[in-house]
C-alpha cells in the first residue's frame, strides 16, 4: 500500500505531528525493534528523540544527543545541555518542550521509567507504541505496560 508523504504543518510556531505520524512511528520502531543498546546511537534519549523526530520531522534535543559513545560523554552531553539551556534536568526540558500526560499515556507519547541503577538519569526513556512502552535494552526493544509511576509527555 502507497501513502502520500505529509508534511509537519506550523501552527503557533510549533512543528505539529506529521498527518501520518503514527505510519512513521511504527516504521521506525520496526527499523530499531532488534538494535541493541548503544551510547549516543541507540540509548533511551537518542531512541526517544529518534522517535519524535519520526512523528513531527525534529526532535527535542537540540543537538545535545550526539558525539558521545560511552557514560562518560553521555553525562558530560547532558551536563551541557543542562548549562546552556537553563533547565534544571531532563525532566524540567520535557516539561516546558511538551505537555505532561496525566492517565494512560496515548501512542506516541515519551515515557520515562523509573530505574534505580541509571549511569546519567533516575529514568529510562521510551515511547508509546500502544498499550506498551518501548524502551532500548541490551537485546533490543523491550515492551512494557507502563504503571503509575511512569512520567509521560505528549507529542503533538
């Protein structure tokens, strides 16, 4: 099947989701579902941003996801981040970049999970892909129902 490509429409100086941002998302996630793990290729924020960027032509990092390929350059990235855009954390970002989901977080929506071992954040990071969330694991994609303790932000 054939579907016309759509381009993100600006309404208030913000890049909506594509018309068929959801055709996107699973394309992508498809693209990705066996990809293991990696620092600034495939860790939760790069895949997490990889996925927005699928549903509305540019993500949320500004430019901070990249040149780093281990913990190290990934906390030092962040750190920058953090100083030259005033946020507080990564949390504090994605508050003022989209809107907190409250409920059930619909499809597309970013996803941190709560992990206690995290190397740079108290979360994981993922998306909404139906009634799962998709989260970067060693062995790949990982799905999970997520529960109440999960932070969600909607993409639109």
């Amino acid at each position: 099947m054939r579907y016309q490509v759509a381009k993100p429409a600006k309404n208030n100086n913000t890049l909506n989701r594509y018309s068929d941002w959801d055709i996107r998302l699973i394309a992508f996630i498809n693209s990705v579902r066996k990809k293991p793990f990696s620092w600034g290729d495939n860790d939760c924020l790069t895949f997490a941003n990889n996925a927005v960027i699928a549903q509305k032509g540019t993500g949320f990092d500004s430019g901070y996801l990249s040149g780093y390929d281990d913990v190290k350059g990934a906390i030092k990235a962040y750190n920058t981040f953090l100083e030259e855009s005033g946020y507080t954390d990564i949390v504090d970002g994605l508050d003022q970049t989209f809107e907190r989901v409250t409920g059930f977080p619909p499809r597309g929506s970013v996803v941190a999970m709560p992990v206690s071992d995290g190397a740079v954040f108290p979360y994981s990071f993922g998306i909404m892909v139906s009634k799962y969330a998709a989260f970067v694991s060693e062995e790949g994609l990982l799905m999970v129902v997520p529960d109440n303790t999960y932070l969600a932000w909607r993409v639109s």
